[in-house]
C-alpha cells in the first residue's frame, strides 16, 4: 500500500511541473520568431 502512495506523490509532482512553458522554451521561441521576421525583412528588400 505504501509503494502506491509513493507513486501518486511522484505523479502529482510531475503533473504540476507540466502545467505551463519555462523561460528557456519562451525564449527559444521568441529567438526563432525572430530569426523568421529578419529573414521575412531582409527578403523584402530584395523586391
């Protein structure tokens, strides 16, 4: 019965880590959507 107890703790652990993104994937998000509207700006340039 012990050992199922363990298991619930660990799993509403991990639930609640899992609720939203971090810092780092906003971030790398951000960079790649930079890196699009630059290369979006730049090609326009060349029309």
């Amino acid at each position: 019965m012990r050992n199922l107890d363990c298991n619930n703790k660990v799993e509403r652990r991990m639930s609640k880590r899992r609720q939203g993104f971090t810092l780092v994937e906003i971030a790398i998000v951000l960079v790649i959507i930079g890196l699009l509207l630059g290369g979006i700006l730049k090609g326009q340039e060349l029309i």
